[in-house]
C-alpha cells in the first residue's frame, strides 16, 4: 500500500526544522534569542503552522525553549549545565560500550563503519553532517549493548550537546578516533574499548569547554 503525498506544511515543516536545527548548531541563532514565528514564516515564506511545529521539534531536541505566553528561544545553558551534561555523557556511553564489547554482532560494526561519509571541508553543511554521523554513531554503540533505552537517552543527550560538538572542530580527525573505537569492539576488547572511547569523550570535553570559555570571554571584553 502507497503512502499518501506529504501535504505543504509537513514538508514546510521538514525544511524549516533541518535549518533552523543547522542554524542554532553553527551559532547563527544565540542562546537566549527569541524566535519570532511571523518573522520566521515569512522567511520561509509559509504558514506560521509548520514553523511552530519545527520550533516543537526543536525544543524535544533541547534546542528551543517554549516559554508560555513569551515565546520560543534558542535554548540557554549555563556552564555548570553543559559540565553536568559531559560528565552525564562519560557516564551513560562507557557503560553502553562496556556492554556492547560483549554483545555486538558483525552486523552492527559494519553498521558503525557505515556511519562516516569522509571530511569535505569546514563549511556549516559539513559540520552538520559531522555532528549528525557523530551522534549517530555514539547511538547505535549504545544499540549495540542491548538496551534501547540506554540508547534513546544517549541519543537525547548528543541532541542537547550537539551546538556544542562543533567546537571541537573535529571534520578531519572524527572518523579515525571512531575507527579506533570500533576495532576496539569488533575484538571484544573492554579495556581497549574503554580507553579509545574515553579518549574521544575527554579531548570532545576539553575543546567544548575551552570553546564556551574563550566565547564569554570575547563577549566580556
């Protein structure tokens, strides 16, 4: 049985979520900033309907806040928050990748190897896609260790810190850092897995942090 046709507004909707997403990644949107529907339509040139609707999308990602009778804005975060969420991350993908060392399957780590599509540069459509596969990837290692769950909320979590991963500028070296992790599974190897995977978790850490640091500074000066 056909699907029916996608209607204007859930294709308006589509479009206007992957580039407000894209947006509010590269910076473009600051946090705090208030989004104006109307505003927004009119840039999209459609109805305020699937631009409210891509705005929901966005704060179920951690993206955009929804303040009741105020408005949508780009999400905050104070750097306590984002410290929090990084130790958060440490702690949910060492224990998904522990577990997945045992259980993943030839399937799944060709799946991983699939993930990356290479470096083409440093422009905002490729660190998109950068931190698109870098999500992806760290999701189907969770996959990989059985437990959906553990999965979605890591998921989740790459969702909230994904403007924060392009600060790591990492379009050159990620697919080779996420290589060593998978050799590292694909051996059944704990202790090896562990270490590539803490090794990746802690440099990401150090460059958001020193990333966000070195932005507040430039915007007290």
């Amino acid at each position: 049985m056909n699907n029916p046709p996608a209607t204007v507004d859930s294709t308006s909707k589509e479009k206007i979520y992957r580039q407000m997403r894209r947006s509010i990644i590269m910076g473009h949107h600051r946090p705090g900033e208030r989004l104006d529907i109307e505003e927004l339509a009119a840039r999209f040139e459609t109805s305020v309907t699937p631009v409210r609707d891509a705005l929901q999308m966005l704060s179920q990602e951690g993206l955009v806040t929804i303040r009741p009778r105020s408005g949508y804005f780009v999400a905050s975060m104070t750097v306590k928050q984002l410290r929090d969420l990084l130790d958060l991350r440490k702690i949910l993908e060492l224990s998904a990748v522990e577990r997945a060392t045992q259980r993943i399957t030839p399937e799944q780590i060709s799946a991983l190897r699939s993930v990356h599509a290479g470096y083409t540069g440093d422009d905002d459509e490729s660190y998109d896609r950068y931190t698109d596969e870098n999500r992806r990837f760290h999701y189907y290692v969770a996959l990989a260790s059985g437990n959906r769950e553990l999965a979605e909320m890591i998921g989740h979590l790459h969702d909230r810190l994904a403007r924060f991963m392009v600060l790591r500028h990492a379009g050159k070296s990620q697919e080779a850092t996420h290589a060593r992790i998978v050799e590292a599974l694909e051996k059944h190897d704990i202790d090896l897995a562990r270490q590539a995977l803490l090794e990746d978790i802690e440099t990401s850490r150090d460059a958001i942090l020193d990333g966000v640091l070195d932005e507040i500074a430039a915007s007290n000066i």
